[in-house]
C-alpha cells in the first residue's frame, strides 16, 4: 500500500529552480519591458496594448517566485547547520545584487549605458532608495532566529508562553519596520509572509492557507496561487547535495539581473 504522502514528488531544489525561473520570466518583463515602453521604443508594429498584455501575463507567471523562496528560506533557517552562516550568505549575496538591482529597475537617467559604474553616478541621488529581495530575505531569517530564541528563553525561565508570543510579535513587527524603512523588495509583508510560514510551519495546510490568504491581499499578488500548490506537492527533502554548488542559487540572483540588464543596453543602447 502507498504511503499518503507518496503523492508529493517536489524537492526542494526543484523547487528552488521553478522559482528561479519565473522570477527570471518576471524581472525580464520588469527590466526591459517598462522602461522601453516608458520610453516609446516599440518596436514597429507592435502596439502599447499588446505590449502592456504581453506584460501582465509575465509579471503573472513572476509572482510564484517569492513564496517559494519565503518558504524555503524558513526550510533552511529551520535544518541549516549553521544560522550565522545562513544569514551572512543572504547578506553578502545581498550587497553583490544591489548596484545591478538599482540599474537594471530603479536607474532613470542613461538606463541603455553598458557602462554600469557611471549609471550608478549617473543616478547616484536615488541608489539609497530601494533594497533587493535578498534584505527581505536576510531580515525574515533574523524575525526567525529571534522568535525561536524567544520561546527557548521563555521555556528556560519556565514562564508563560505569553511572553514568548508577545515577544515573537515585536520581533516580526520591527522586522517589517526595518523591510519598509529601507524599502526591501516586498517591503515590510515580504518579512510578515516569512514569519507566517514559519510560525505555522507544524500546521499543514494552515501554514499554505493563511500564507495565501495574506498574500493576496495586496496588489496582483494573489497570482502567488501556483506557488502554493506547489509548495502543497513537496516532499520535504532538499534533493541532491549541491556542495559548494549552492551557491549558484545564490549568484543566480544578481548574473541574471546582470544579464537582463545587458540584453536592454545591447538591443536598445
């Protein structure tokens, strides 16, 4: 007889891949179709309407990117060996992305320069005011690791749970805080959505419901659905060991924010 859960057949690096990809498909859209269409460089024959269709439908695809992450970052933070090392990578590859993060979505003056370091000069008055998704990430990690250490201290003190509870929430609140303050990629709900998943991590499917059902109130984000099945069909297992190899999901993030960057400055630069 089969066991009940045989029917979930998705790892976690399939996961990780399917997520890279539609975030791919979505920042495609964000870094080359809005600024040509801003800009009135269509090509010939091709209408704004059809442009603006062609966007949502990629944009649509690109919102099942983030829960995946959310939810395999609170995978990560709960089997890692090491949390320090976790949150330093998140950081690290976090300071790598932005330069290419601003040029390629945020940068509005010489956007077709191949010459990054002087669009960076060039619009050096406004690279303070967004952050890349790896800061939403870091900082949901670190609500994580204070919520955790809330209940544990709690638990030493033999006090009421209250406390932890009361705590847990202060942790998530000054994390969103921080996420909206320095305007992190899905700002402070990004860092909220992590600490759902986490926090009902034990309660399956009530994690997945309550996760969408935030989710969904905000703007398109509600396309975010497919994201969720596919969470439902994993197995709980990361798949291959990569080794070092990991850290290619990691430089994913800004070699492909790069090159977008770079196909936008060869076809219209």
């Amino acid at each position: 007889m089969q066991e009940s859960g045989d029917f979930r057949r998705i790892n976690g690096n399939a996961l990780k891949i399917i997520a890279c990809i539609s975030m791919l498909i979505d920042h495609a859209a964000a870094g080359i179709i809005v600024p040509i269409a801003r800009d009135g460089l269509l090509p010939d024959g091709i209408d704004f309407g059809t442009v603006e269709f062609v966007y949502k439908i990629l944009r649509g695809v690109g919102r099942t990117a983030f829960p995946i992450f959310c939810f395999l970052l609170v995978e990560g933070f709960v089997h890692t060996k090491s949390r320090l090392r976790y949150a330093l990578s998140l950081l690290i590859f976090g300071l790598i992305s932005e330069p290419f993060f601003d040029v390629t979505f945020y940068c509005r003056n010489d956007i077709y320069n191949i010459n990054i370091l002087q669009v960076l000069r060039e619009n050096r008055n406004i690279l303070a005011d967004h952050s890349n998704v790896y800061f939403t990430l870091f900082i949901g990690l670190l609500v994580m690791w204070a919520i955790q250490s809330s209940f544990t201290l709690v638990e030493k003190l033999q006090s009421n749970n209250i406390f932890a509870y009361l705590l847990s929430g202060m942790a998530t609140f000054l994390g969103a805080f921080i996420a909206q303050k320095i305007e992190s990629d899905y700002h402070w709900f990004g860092v909220v959505l992590i600490a759902i998943f986490y926090i009902f991590r034990l309660f399956e499917p009530i994690n997945l419901v309550a996760g969408y059902l935030f989710l969904a109130s905000f703007s398109t984000e509600y396309l975010a659905f497919p994201a969720f099945i596919l969470i439902y069909f994993y197995n709980k297992k990361r798949g291959r060991r990569l080794g070092k190899l990991k850290y290619a999901f990691y430089a994913f993030y800004p070699v492909h924010i790069l090159l977008i960057y770079v196909a936008r400055c060869l076809i219209y630069g």
